[in-house]
C-alpha cells in the first residue's frame, strides 16, 4: 500500500506584497493594460470620441433607446442606412406638418406618434427591402391602407426604395390623428 505523496509547501516570498502586486501587474498582456486605461477615460472624452456608435439590429432597424420627444426620434432617423433615413425623415416631417401637437417617442426600437389624451395612431419600423408604417386604428381609415395585419383595426402601409410616397398619406395621417389611438 502506498501512501499519498503531499507536496512540499511553497516558501514564503520576503518581498513586499505591494511589490509582488507590481511584478504581476507587469505581466499582464496589453490589451488588459489598455482596458483598464480605457475604463479611466473620462465619460465627456469618450463622448467626444463618438464611443457610442447605434447597433443596427435586423433589416438594417437602428436599437435606440427608449424616450420621449424629438430627440429619440431624430437619433432613430439619423441612424437609418442608406436610403431609408431620407424617406422616414419626410414621413416624419409631413406628420409634423399635418399635426402641429404631435408627441413623439421611440419605443420598441421605432418612433411612435401620437396626440396627447388619444394615444398613439402611427408608428414606423424599418425594414431590409422597405420602412413600414403602423396605422394602430387602420381599419377607420378611409379609404384604408392597402396592407392588412393579424391584430384587429390595425393596417399597414409600406414603403419602398424609390417609389412615391402614396396621395392618400397626408390624409390618412390626418384621419389617424383626430382618432382615438392605441393606448398601451
């Protein structure tokens, strides 16, 4: 039978632990060093540098962060690729337009519109091949928009690269806007 073996203890280092702390800080790789100098970077620097750059989450759909008012919304159309940021900023404007008192939010990662004590009648969400607008009381509309949806009273209308806006948008949004909305 043989006995398990122990291993001998380690000695004890003399040296200070301050300065074992500093040999071992000067053993770790770079790009640790460089993490830790970055997480001291003050906050006002790395906003200047432009350290938050917006996510694009499917179909090119930028992820803001939830708010309220015209702030949000502008981050989200400034933040469309290509082709969709103009289109979704002259929907935005033409809603502008129509309905002087309009709220604004981002919710869900897509501005939503809305009259105050209604709740919202319009919300646009991007897609790969198209921007989609939520009429949330569609089905009231006159005539009303061309896509259908599974919820009840909700339409669609979507918007292509290229293609007009349609005639019966202006009113549309003014029909939606004198509605009740949907409430969440």
């Amino acid at each position: 039978m043989s006995t398990p073996r122990s291993r001998p203890a380690a000695p004890r280092s003399r040296t200070p632990v301050k300065a074992r702390l500093r040999v071992a800080a000067s053993r770790t790789p770079v790009k640790a060093k460089l993490r830790v100098a970055a997480s001291r970077t003050p906050v006002k620097a790395k906003l200047r540098a432009g350290a938050k750059k917006v996510v694009l989450l499917s179909g090119g759909n930028p992820q803001i962060a939830k708010g309220d008012g015209d702030a949000p919304v502008a981050a989200y159309l400034a933040a469309l690729p290509g082709w969709k940021s103009p289109l979704a900023t002259e929907v935005d404007a033409l809603i502008v337009r129509v309905v002087p008192a309009v709220t604004k939010a981002v919710k869900w990662n897509s501005p939503f519109y809305g009259v105050d004590g209604q709740g919202w009648f319009l919300a646009m969400h991007a897609f790969t091949r198209f921007v989609r607008l939520t009429f949330f009381r569609g089905t009231s509309l006159r005539p009303p928009p061309p896509g259908p949806s599974k919820v009840a009273h909700t339409r669609y209308l979507d918007l292509y690269e290229g293609a007009p806006l349609p005639a019966e948008l202006l009113s549309w949004i003014e029909q939606a806007a004198a509605i009740p909305g949907w409430m969440p």
